[in-house]
C-alpha cells in the first residue's frame, strides 16, 4: 500500500504550500531524500514523501498513489495547507511519474506547479532499454512502443499543464540532459509557464549545485506567487 512521510512546515514561516515528492529508482525501487524534505519544511513548505507502489507491469498503480497522495495532501488544512497550492515533484523515475501525474490528473485537480529533477520523461529513449530496462519495469517487459509513447509525457502537454521547474546536469549519464527538452518545448509551445536550468556538473543528481538549486526553487516558487502567506 502507498504511505505518505509527512514533515510539517515550520509553523512561522508557513506558506500554505504543499508538495508531494516521487522518490527515483527506475520504477524497481525508491530512493528517499529526507534531507531536501526537511528543507523545504525549514522554509515553510510542507512535504509529503510518497512511498508509491512498484508497478511490477501495473503502471497504473504508481500514477493512482501520486494522484492520492496530492488529493490527501488538500486535506490537511489542519496543517495550514492551502489545498490551491499543492504541487509536486520527483527526481529520475520519480520525475517522470510527476509530469505524468500532471498531466493525467482531471484539470480541477491538477497539482498547482511541478518540479522535475533529471526526469526520466521520454520512456522509448534508447538508454531505458538497457539490461535495466526501467520502461519494462513499468509497463512489463512485453509492451509495445507505441505504449511507451503513450506514457511519454511531452505527448501529454495540454495548455493545463501545470506550471513546471526543470532542473538537470550537463553530464548526466543516467538521464541524458537532452532527454526532458522535448517536455519543456512542449511546455512553452502550449503557452505553460516553465523554466529550465541544466546545471554544468553534478551526474544524475544535483549535489554539487544544492545551495544553487534550492534558491532557484524558492525564487520561482515566489515568481509564481505562492509563497506569499
């Protein structure tokens, strides 16, 4: 079953924002960064991490636990969480199930924005068909192309697409950085707001840009005007 870590925003900074974290793992696994949790709490955000379950050839189930988790987070008002401002985000795998999550979700309940770290989008990229195959981890080793193409998502984005922050490094091996391009000109080209910052250096993580990335999450943030109390 799908369980949701909570860490409470700092009560006197509270913004009312909320976001739900899709951990990576290539959809064989989950990797949780309780550090970034605990930061953005520091900064009057409340974070969700989202232990989803492993779609072992369901990929349905992964997208229902992001879609509950986002659903459940509007309700914590006791929490001052303002339920029109609840976003979310995921690193790698964890990314892809984000934009997915986005974008499949009825437009009344999209999440507010999304924040994607290297996101694994493009699932008939040639590099997730490797020994680990992580699009047959989520479809079943037998799928189609053409059903990979179908959970690809710059092949979702509508002028509903939430707001979205791209964040990824030059020599990033796992996820080629020009992998999530296609998202973010679809983005612009239905007329979303969205950034994209491809940092110099860091492989498939953001660990040598931290402080970098965590300011520009909060400016934009801010620039959406969602940190205002």
């Amino acid at each position: 079953s799908c369980e949701l870590y909570i860490f409470k925003a700092d009560a006197e900074k509270n913004t009312g924002v909320a976001i739900a974290i899709c951990p990576g793992g290539g959809y064989m696994r989950l990797g949780f960064n309780v550090p970034t949790a605990k930061w953005f709490a520091s900064n009057g955000i409340t974070v969700a991490l989202v232990k989803y379950r492993l779609p072992n050839g369901y990929k349905e189930v992964p997208l229902e636990d992001a879609m509950g988790a986002l659903r459940y987070l509007r309700t914590r008002t006791d929490l001052g969480i303002d339920p029109a401002k609840v976003g979310i985000s995921g690193n790698s795998a964890g990314g892809h199930l984000s934009a997915w999550t986005s974008n499949a979700m009825p437009d009344e309940e999209k999440p507010a924005f999304a924040i994607l770290h290297y996101p694994a989008i493009d699932r008939n990229a040639p590099l997730y068909l490797n020994t680990f195959n992580t699009t047959g981890s989520l479809l079943g080793m037998d799928y189609a192309e053409a059903e990979a193409e179908a959970i690809s998502a710059q092949n979702m984005v509508t002028a509903k697409t939430p707001p979205t922050l791209l964040m990824l490094c030059d020599d990033d091996k796992t996820v080629p950085p020009t992998s999530p391009l296609d998202y973010y000109e679809a983005l612009i080209r239905h007329g979303v707001k969205a950034s994209i910052h491809i940092f110099p250096k860091g492989g498939h993580s953001l660990k040598h840009s931290l402080e970098e990335s965590r300011t520009l999450t909060l400016d934009w943030l801010d620039w959406l005007g969602l940190l205002k109390k």
